[in-house]
C-alpha cells in the first residue's frame, strides 16, 4: 500500500476511533407543551367525557385540576393559570373578569384587546397578582397554537404582562401537530388550543408520539364557560411514572391539583427560579392512577352544595316531630325527651356526616340516613346515659372521629356535607368554617361533663388549657387541619374555658395570658409549621411573605372577603338574630341555666363557645358564618340542658324560694 493511501487510512481509523470516544451531544433545553382540550359542543352529538378519553392514554399520569377560588369565570381560571396564584373572585372590583378579544398583530405575535382592563381590575385585589406573570418568565415567551374558527382564549395562558402572546400559529386541525413542533424549535413553552371531540383526541396522540423524553406534556380540559365551579380533569407526561395520579402541595389530595400549579412546574421543570408570588406548588406523581375514583371524587364534590340544605331541613322537621309526638304522648315531660332527643341528634350529627361520606349514596338516601341514624343514636344514648352526662359521648366521638380523618388528610371531610369543597378552591383539606365554629365547642362541653359537680379546680383548668392547646395544633397544623383562623378560634374559647375554671378567680395576670393566648398560638403554629414541613396556606402567605406590604394585603383581603359574606343574600338578617340570641342568653342566663346550677365547668365551656364564636367570626375570612354556626351549637347544648326531666320541679323550687325571700323583704 503506497504511503499516501497508509495516511489516509491512519486517519480515518484516528476520526473513528475519535466518534467513538466523544462525549455523546448534550440534549437540547427541556421543552414544555401545554394542551388544553374544550368539551364538544353539544350540536356536534354525543361526546366523549374528557376525562375518559385521558384516561385511554395511558401514557398521561392522571388527576383533576381545581380551576378558580370562589365564584367560577372560565376567563378567571385561565388567568389564573398565567398568574400562577388567585384570590377569591370577592376580592377583585369588579368581581367578574371584563371580555377578551383575541387578535394578531401582524408581526408573528398576538394581544388581547381589554388588557389593561384586567391589569387594573387585579391591581383591586388585596394581593400580589400578575395576570401575564407566565409568559413573561419564561424567555422568549410562550407561543401558542390554534385552530382556526375559535375565540383562541386558551392563548390566556401564553399571554405576557402587557397582554401579548410572542408567537401564535392558527391553522386547521390536522396540521396541529406540525405547526407545535415548529414552534418548540424557537420556544421553550407552547400552549395549544386542542380541537374538539375525536379530532382533538388524535391531536393528543399526536403530542404524545411526537414527545421527546425530557419533555413535559400537560393535558387538561379547557375551562368551559360555565357558571358552577369546575374540576378539570388533567393528564400529565414527564413528570414520573404514568400509572400513578397527581396531586400537589397545594390540595394535599390524591388525584387533585389546581390551575394554578402548572406555572411553577414548568418552571422547575425549565430550572428556572419560581418566584415567591406564585403560591402554586410544583405537581407530583404519587398514588394511584384510577379514573373511576376521580369520577366518583368529583360527582360527590358536585352534590355536596345542593344536599346541605335539604339534609338541615331534614332533620330540624325531624326534630319538630319528635317534639311533637313525645308532647303528645307525656306533655312536658314528653317535650323534654323531645329537647334532648333531638339536641344528642344534632351533635352526633357531624359523625354520621362521615358515614354517608363514606358511603356516597343517593339524595333520598343521604337523606333518610342522616336522620334515622341521628335521631336513633339520640334516642339510644338518652336512654343508656342519664342527664346531663349523655351528650359527652357524642361529642367526644365526634372529636375523635374527626381527629382522625384530619390524620389521614381529610379523605372523608371533603365528602361530607359539611366539610369543605375543593371545588371553590379555597381549602382542599382539612377543616372549613362549620367545623372551625362547631368542633371546639362540642370539645369544651366534652371536657365539662368530666368536671360537672367538681366547682373551679387547677386539673380543671389545665385539662381544658391543655385539651385546647392540642386541638388547636389539630386544627392549625398545615399537615392536619390547615386553618390558621381556627388557632384563634380555638385559643379564644381555651382561654375563657381556663379563666372560668381557676379557683382563685379572674386575676390581671390570669386575663392578661388569656388575651395573649390567641396571639401565643399562632406563634405556636408557626413554629409547628416550620418543624414539621406542613407547608400550610399559613406558611406560604403569612411565615413566607414578601414583606410588610404583603402581609397587609393579607389582613385586608380577610376583612373585606368577611364583609361581602356580612352583605350577602340574608346573612344581615341572621347576624342579627344570631347576636341577640347571645344576648338574650346572657342576660337570662340564671334561668336558662338553672337545671345546672351555675355549675363552673358548664360555664367554662358556654362562655368559652360564646368566646370561639366571636373571635372566629372577628378572625376569619368568613366572618358572621362562624358566628351563626357558633349560636346554632350554643343554641343546641342549651336546649339539651333544658331539656333534663326535673327541670319543671327546679322551676317550681326556685319560684317558692323567690317568693319566700320576697315575703322576707316585706
């Protein structure tokens, strides 16, 4: 071989040898699809549910997305998506998102004539918002890609600060799939407007196949313009293991995750910094992938607003019979049966509330449930218990069951009727307003059938102190009940439980550590937060917040959401009624409460209620509704208290003793 040919081949052995030993490319920058999918029409015939048709691809890890906070705008919700945090629709002026228009400017790009409208309408708000935050993260922009013949509002989610998406392509539905590829090459996110029916279900098969390893593919339903609060159902490839479900930080809840935690997981998934204003949370892959269970989740979700009232008029008729019927039957003593009959149903109502939960039936069934089962544990308990020692099981089981489930992240108090509904988005786990106004309550009278008949003692008051600083961590824990409105609550009515019970009375010192102990508990909370990564609203709002400015957007956005609940519908009227019913209470106290001669542990746990109503309803975003549900249990213990079967007697005896002593004075 001549020694230019020898060269020749020594070089080409060099380069391959050279290929085979090179370090392998680096990847492109991760790239990010975010696909959203309307419902049909109903004039294009029967439709798929979009759930199922994710469910059918089975590379998508699975969940639902809870799309606002408060009262639903399709528009609000996609906002919210380029926000990256919400506030209750309350909270805005005006509360209604003003209308869109989608247009192209001409260049490659598009705005959204009506823009600066929504930028002042969020600068109305008592928080930190963003509309557009999205698009201006991320570098470049996010593009967008649609079908031709649409408003094309799903480029919401693309749109900048100022209200521009950086590139749109608007074409028919069967080049989709090549126009999103062509715009990923020159940007890292793109949003897409999916056809609807079978075609946009093929379109998903196509961002499916077409989908590198490190990209993210995020599918959900496009927000309907509907007026009920939505759950959308969400498929998601790229974040894990697609046989599991989806959740986030945000819900603490298997299968469920809001709008608003697509921003800070593409970013992560960019490895770009998410700022401290996005309170959405990075979504995980955990749990199981089960469609059916969600479709269960949502359609309880879907009846539990519709079923509260019915099931409350319910078992108030109920209880006016058994009045009744027992009056009939023996008079007043009839009457009292009926009293505490139907208080013990009320408070082992709460209980029973998880056991239809639990079971998911049908109205009518719910229904006859709550009430037979109510009224016959009533009925069981007076007759096994005697007065007043009866209506401490009830309430101690209704505690502890709720303990529990709050251990076990909430799983049926978000199915029960008076739990708190993940589809208003403002608390998907742990305890709502009822609760935060009704358990402490049923806790104080617990702890005062144990100590009846002992007068003010130092165990007395450690046992309520200590009983209230536990269930206030209960209640407060981010990991446990999340509500840092029932700390206060719970630390208000601890407090005047453990003032009433001191032998040596009310002192300053005494009053001053009960006024300090609300302010005491939070700082506890605080601490139990942070040490327990409980990652609570309370962490991310209040321990996290980005200066002074933030944490008074958050006191003024409690107080004015707190007075729009005090104008709404009725609620004046029943405040008023609910704030006499306390006063009437307490100026005819004596006599209303005679049957337990102004017994201290009695006293500690009613003025402890009065206490946790009020301060719940001066604390809390919900304002007069703790209050009124605070008189309702008021209300209840005492007619049980009223309802003991010597009371007609107790009457008579002090009736002779006033005259007796009237006669005196003459």
């Amino acid at each position: 071989m001549s020694r230019p040919r020898l060269a020749a081949l020594a070089l080409a052995m060099m380069a391959a040898l050279s290929a085979l030993c090179a370090p392998a490319p680096a990847s492109a920058a991760p790239k990010v699809v975010i696909a959203l999918l309307p419902i049909a029409p109903a004039e294009d015939g029967p439709r798929t549910p979009i759930l199922e048709t994710l469910d059918e691809r089975k590379e998508l890890a699975l969940g639902l997305s809870g799309a606002t906070q408060g009262s639903y705008r399709h528009i609000q919700a996609l906002l919210d998506i380029g926000q990256g945090t919400r506030t209750s629709s309350a909270a805005y002026d005006p509360r209604v998102p003003v209308p869109l228009t989608f247009f192209t400017d001409g260049e490659g790009g598009a705005l959204f004539l009506g823009w600066p409208d929504i930028l002042k309408r969020a600068d109305s708000a008592p928080a930190e918002i963003k509309p557009g935050q999205f698009g201006s993260l991320v570098p470049g922009g996010i593009a967008y890609a649609g079908v031709t013949g649409r408003e094309q509002l799903e480029a919401l989610v693309a749109a900048d600060s100022g209200g521009r998406v950086a590139n749109v392509s608007i074409g028919s539905a069967d080049s989709l799939g090549e126009r999103v590829e062509e715009l990923l090459r020159d940007h890292q996110v793109v949003a897409v407007g999916l056809p609807t029916g079978e075609r946009g279900a093929v379109a998903i098969d196509g961002l499916i196949a077409a989908r590198p390893q490190d990209q993210l593919l995020i599918v959900t339903e496009a927000p309907p313009p509907a007026g009920a609060p939505q759950l959308l159902p969400t498929g998601i490839a790229g974040l894990g293991p697609p046989t599991r479900g989806l959740t986030s930080p945000t819900t603490h809840q298997p299968g469920l995750i809001a709008g608003i935690d697509f921003l800070p997981t593409t970013l992560r998934h960019l490895g770009i910094a998410i700022p401290k204003d996005v309170k959405g949370q990075v979504i995980e892959v955990k749990g199981p992938r089960n469609a059916d269970s969600l479709k269960r989740f949502g359609q309880r979700l879907r009846v539990i607003g519709t079923r509260r009232f019915p099931a409350l008029d319910t078992i108030v008729a109920a209880w006016f019979a058994v009045i009744l019927v027992g009056g009939v039957v023996a008079d007043r003593r009839g009457l009292r049966w009926g009293m505490r009959v139907g208080s013990l149903a009320f408070c082992w109502l709460l209980t029973v509330l998880l056991i239809t939960a639990a079971i998911q039936p049908s109205k009518s069934t719910e229904l006859l449930l709550i009430t037979v089962i109510s009224f016959g544990l009533g009925i069981l308990t007076d007759l096994l218990i005697r007065w007043p020692r009866a209506i401490f099981v009830p309430c101690a089981v209704t505690v502890v069951a709720y303990t529990l489930d709050l251990a076990r992240g909430s799983d049926l108090i978000v199915r029960s009727l008076l739990g708190p509904n993940p589809r208003f988005g403002s608390r998907f786990y742990g305890l709502g307003n009822e609760l935060e106004a009704t358990l402490p309550l049923l806790l104080l009278v617990a702890i005062a059938v144990v100590f009846s008949g002992r007068g003010r003692s130092r165990i007395g008051a450690i046992t309520f102190g200590v009983s209230g600083l536990i269930f206030g961590a209960i209640v407060g824990s981010g990991r446990l009940g999340a509500d840092v409105g029932g700390v206060i609550t719970v630390g208000a009515g601890t407090a005047v439980a453990v003032l009433c019970m001191l032998p040596g009375g009310v002192t300053k010192r005494a009053l001053t550590l009960a006024i300090a102990a609300p302010a005491a508990a939070l700082v506890a909370l605080a601490g139990l937060d942070l040490a327990t990564g409980g990652d609570s609203h309370f962490t991310r709002t209040v321990l996290q917040a980005d200066g002074k400015q933030a944490l008074v957007d958050v006191v003024q956005r409690r107080y004015e959401l707190a007075f729009n609940v005090l104008k709404r519908g009725l609620m004046p009227f029943a405040t008023g009624i609910a704030l006499l019913t306390c006063i009437y209470g307490l100026r005819y106290r004596r006599r209303i409460y005679i049957a337990i001669h102004d017994d201290p542990a009695w006293q500690a746990a009613m003025y402890g209620g009065l206490a946790a109503a009020v301060a719940g309803a001066l604390f809390n975003d919900s304002g007069p509704l703790l209050l009124l549900f605070g008189t309702v249990v008021l209300v209840i213990v005492s007619t049980y208290i009223r309802g003991e079967a010597d009371l007609d007697r107790r009457l008579s005896e002090a009736a002779n003793a006033e005259g007796v002593a009237a006669g005196r004075d003459g």
